[in-house]
C-alpha cells in the first residue's frame, strides 16, 4: 500500500471513529444521561472496539484536550488554597501506605491467582499512569498489552462506577457548572490560557517533564492565577471539547482486543478494581473519621483513577479540584518514581547508569 493510501484509509478510520463518538454523544443527550460529552463517547467507542469497528485514535488531538485540564487545575491554584496546605498535607501523607498496601495486595493477586510473570504482575498492580506503567513493564520485561488492557480497565470501571457512587452514597450532583461560555470570559484571560495550555505542554515534554500535556499547563496557569492574571477556569466549550475526547480515548484502548483477552485479562482487571475499590473506601473512613477532609473529595482523591478522569468529575460535582489533583498528582509522582526502583530491587536487578 503506497503512502497517498495509507494515509487516506488512516484519514476514513479517523473520521469514521469521530462519527462513531459523536453518534454516542447524540445517544446520551438525547435520553438525558449523565456526562454525555465524556460517557457517550467512551461508551460508543468501546462497544465499537469490541465488535473490531476499524477505530482510529485521534493522536495530538486528544493529547491537546489533556492540556485544558491542565489549565483547570492551574486556575484553582490561587492564595487562598495554602491556607489549607497543613490539613491537605496530612491527608497526602496517607499515600505512600496507600500505594504500599495496593502493591502487597495486587502483585500477589496478579502472580498467583492470575498467573501473570513478575514484571506484568508488578507493573499491573502499580496505580500510576497507563503510558509509564506500559512503558516501564515494557523495559523490565513485562507484556505491554497485558498491562494496556488492564490499567485500561481500570480507569473505565473506576470512571464509569464513579458517579453512581458519587451521586447514591455522597448526595452529589453532577450538575456544577463547567465554566463560564466563552463569551463570558476577557479576551486577555482565553489568550493567557491558550498560551498556558500550549507553551505548557510543549514545554514541559522539551525538558522531559512527565504527564507534560497535563502539569505542564497546570504549573503554568498556577503562576497566572497566583500573581492575579487569570481569574476564572476555562470556558465551557474547552472543558467539553476535552471530555469528549477523553471519553474516546477510554473506549479506543480496547480496540483489537481478542475473545481470550477479553475473558482472562480484562476480567483480572475487573476483579483488581474490586480490591482497589475496598483499599481506598478504607482509606476514604480513615481521612473523613479524623476531619482530614470532606466525605466527597476524600473518596475522588483516593479512588484509583486516571488524573484526567478524576480531574473532570471533580469539576462536575463541583469538589475542591486542587484537594483532589494534589492527591493524585502525589500518588502518580511517587508510583513513576519508586515503582522502577522498587522493582529492580525485587528482582536482584542493579539500576542502570
């Protein structure tokens, strides 16, 4: 097949793909669903992977929607949010025992019961991002399927159980307000935020930043917000435009996967999610009984999720984002840090120079 082929049959994947979402997107507005910008995509997507729909990801587009996430978490980082530092800071300190508890818990469970090598069961178990764990399972030996598939399961149960928890057990509405439509917003602040989300992204992946699309205009909206440039999140259509695209993403991971995977892997992930779901409700009564924090934002920021996922839930509830993210953001810091480490150390292995 030459190039001009290629590339038109990539070009007829992608708009098919794109149809395929918004058709999802229609559904749930139409019969009034919840989220219909995030879970009418996901859900259309992913039962389209699952019949092998020939499905195409949308690449830098969908990295670009991360960016106004990004934006979101930077412009609730003002100076009124360090006078909760010390109360945040204790609750961050339940962390490392979360990840700890969540590696003697997993590892076992993925190498005895499911019968995984050591490097796909270590890296399986590790609830940091699905690109690093993928790439450092990868390094160390382990099946990058494997763990695409699983680490994709469980931010797909985790995202879409997540609102009935919130709504049934914390009264939560999914009701909040995502932003002001643009053309509520000074023109200076949508300019300043674009700048963030781009400079930052492509700035944070030049010095090798990780979750660069993400921190990266997250660090830099901060600076705006904190020295009093920006004073409002993004506008309405931004935060849209990134769950839709979010959404997709979700679904596209399970694209090509096989009756054998769907029945062995997928189902491992199902029933981890169950495990990790019982280790943050402890963790969740542990911060909410000692005030730590709110019943609503203690259960988003220990709920193993994606950071992007848990990031739009917390808008859409209307929690104290920054509360939420920090946690998260602790959590993916310290699993991308130690979890190489703590591996090589397991298997005998000596760092590489």
């Amino acid at each position: 097949m030459t190039q001009d082929l290629r590339f038109q049959n990539s070009l007829v994947r992608w708009f098919f793909t794109f149809g395929i979402a918004l058709l999802g997107t229609g559904v749930f507005w139409g019969l009034d669903l919840p989220l219909p910008f995030l879970f009418g995509p996901m859900t259309a997507c992913l039962f389209a992977a699952l019949a092998h729909a020939p499905l195409k990801g949308f690449g830098e587009i969908s990295v670009a929607a991360r960016t106004i996430l990004g934006v979101a978490v930077g412009a609730s980082i003002t100076p009124a949010l360090f006078a909760q530092l010390p109360i945040m800071a204790a609750s961050i300190a339940l962390i490392p025992p979360f990840i700890f508890l969540i590696g003697v818990v997993g590892v076992p469970f993925f190498r005895k019961v499911w019968g995984l090598d050591t490097p796909t069961a270590f890296y399986a178990a590790m609830p940091g991002g699905l690109q690093d764990m993928v790439l450092f399972g990868e390094e160390a030996g382990a099946n990058a399927r494997t763990l695409s598939l699983i680490h994709g399961t469980r931010v797909l149960i985790i995202v879409t159980l997540a609102p009935f928890i919130l709504t049934q057990f914390y009264g939560a509405k999914l009701t909040n307000p995502l932003g002001a439509p643009a053309s509520d917003l000074p023109v200076a602040e949508l300019i300043l935020m674009g700048f963030a989300a781009f400079i930052g992204w492509k700035g944070g992946a030049r010095i090798g930043l990780f979750g660069a699309s993400i921190l990266g205009p997250m660090i830099l909206t901060a600076c705006l917000s904190l020295t009093d440039l920006i004073h409002s999140r993004p506008p309405k259509e931004a935060v849209l435009f990134a769950q839709f695209f979010i959404g997709c993403g979700i679904g596209i991971k399970f694209v090509g996967v096989t009756w054998a995977e769907l029945t062995r892997v997928v189902v491992a992930g199902v029933t981890y999610v169950v495990l990790l779901a019982l280790l943050a409700a402890g963790f969740t009564l542990v911060v909410t009984l000692m005030s730590l924090g709110q019943p609503l934002e203690a259960f988003m920021a220990f709920a193993p999720g994606g950071q992007a996922e848990m990031t739009v839930l917390a808008i859409v509830t209307g929690a104290d984002l920054s509360f939420v993210v920090m946690h998260h953001l602790t959590r993916i810091v310290l699993v991308i840090v130690g979890a190489p480490v703590v591996f090589r150390l397991m298997s005998g292995l000596k760092p590489r120079g």
